[in-house]
C-alpha cells in the first residue's frame, strides 16, 4: 500500500471522507484505508488489489484522473509514497 498525502485549502471533515470513499467506489480495484482528514489534509493508504507492484505513480495517476471528474475542493499538493 502506498502512503498519499493531499493538501487543500481546507475541506470539511466528512467532505472528504466521501470523497475518499468515492474514489475506492469509481475505481473498484483501488484498496483504500486508515483515512484522516483534517484542516487542510487528507491522507490515506492506498493499492490494487491482485497488484503486487503498484507503483506511486499508478496511484497518482488515478489520483489526478479523479481530480479532474470529482473537484470537491482545490488541491495544493498531491504526494504518493
């Protein structure tokens, strides 16, 4: 599982826990938990299930795609580790 970490310029709580649950929703092989959103953060562990190499840059890739479909709030930094 890859570590992401979003800053915003501030989202509400439950805001952007159902945008992170949407996101696990759209992309049905994305593997999401420990979620924490606060202040302007978001962050959350992230995988393909059945994918032993996921990469950062696959997570990010989805990331960015969402993003664009689903701009609840404007983003100051993605970083997927």
């Amino acid at each position: 599982m890859c570590k992401v970490s979003i800053d915003t310029n501030g989202v509400n709580q439950d805001e952007g826990k159902a945008w992170v649950d949407e996101l696990g929703n759209i992309y049905a092989d994305m593997e999401i938990d420990n979620v924490s959103v606060s202040g302007n953060k978001i962050s959350f562990s992230a995988g393909f299930s059945g994918m032993d190499d996921t990469q950062p840059d696959d997570i990010k890739m989805r990331l960015d795609e969402y993003l664009t479909m689903n701009e609840a709030f404007q983003t100051k930094s993605i970083n997927v580790s």
